[in-house]
C-alpha cells in the first residue's frame, strides 16, 4: 500500500488547515515544515487505539501531586544540582 505524502510550510498550514486535515483523514501523510525542515507530520486517525495506551480519567485531584515525595533519593537531586553549579 503506497502512502500519498504531503508537504507543507506552517504558514500554509495555518492558512489552509481545513484542507490538510481533510488530506489526512483521506489517508495522506502531511509533513509540516517550518524555514525548509521537516518538524512535524500529521496523520490520520486509523481506528487503531490498541496501538495507543488507554486514556484514564484521573483518581486524585492535580494538588495531590505536591505531596508525592521523591523517587527514593537519599539527597534532594535539586539541591545536589545547585550546589555542584555553585562550586564551578
């Protein structure tokens, strides 16, 4: 199966959005550059989610996050940082 590929400039693709996203749910693959290099590519949605990992709602509200502790450090790695750029 031959994939069609697009190329297409940020500012052309900003202006024409409509257009490439209908080129990709049609099966292209649209490039996106940005001054002449590729940065980005656009794809279709294949109907393939096993590939993906499941999206969760989450469990726990976003400030319980701040009373997670480290990852088992025996030092702060933030302060072990500092103190090293401190003594260049």
């Amino acid at each position: 199966m031959s994939i069609m590929i697009e190329k297409v400039s940020t500012a052309t693709l900003k202006q024409q959005l409509c257009h490439y996203l209908g080129l990709a749910r049609q099966g292209k693959e649209v490039l996106i550059t940005s001054h002449k290099r590729i940065v980005a590519r656009l794809l279709g949605e294949d109907g393939q989610s096993s590939a993906r990992l499941p999206l969760r709602e989450p469990t726990k509200p976003l400030s319980s996050l701040k009373d997670i502790g480290g990852f088992g450090f025996k030092v702060d790695p933030l302060k072990e940082i500092e103190k090293e750029r401190s003594e260049r």
